[in-house]
C-alpha cells in the first residue's frame, strides 16, 4: 500500500533525523506537503541548528511512496509570504 501524506511525513522525518550525526537538527517542524503528478511527495521541514535560536533552515524531501523512501533532499531558501493562497 502506498503512503498516504502522513506516511510520506513520516518518512522525510525518520531520514531527516537520522543524519542526525551530519546534520543537526533541533526542533524538527513540517512546513508544507505537495503531492506531485507522478505519485511522489515533496514534503518541506525546517529545523533549527544548534546554536541558532533565530532562524530556521529548511528542506525539502522527495519521497517515493512505492520504494518508501527519501530519493533527494535540497535545500529551500524561502522567498515570499504566500498570501490569500497566491503562490
């Protein structure tokens, strides 16, 4: 069975955290979920690093719902507010 989005979620977090020992992450928080054409997910997390109380980096995974897995991570650099559901 495919993963639904809370599934999709779940697996960007799991591998997220465990590059824990290369990417310290504090204060994990899913952003946004998009569901692509092709079936897979794109879901965005922002987490704070150590020593950065301020600002939030943030990522965003692509998960492929029949190999239940993270294919690529990329770094999002956010750019605009969306506002009344504009993008």
């Amino acid at each position: 069975m495919k993963p639904n989005v809370k599934g999709a979620i779940a697996i960007a977090m799991d591998y997220l955290r465990s590059l824990d020992d290369l990417l310290p992450a504090d204060q994990l928080r899913l952003e946004e979920t998009i569901r692509e054409d092709n079936g897979r997910w794109l879901i965005t997390l922002s987490y704070r690093e150590p020593g950065n109380l301020d600002e939030r980096s943030y990522k965003i995974l692509e998960v492929d719902p029949e190999q239940k897995e993270v294919l690529s991570m990329r770094i999002r650099v956010p750019t605009s507010t969306i506002d009344g559901g504009h993008f």
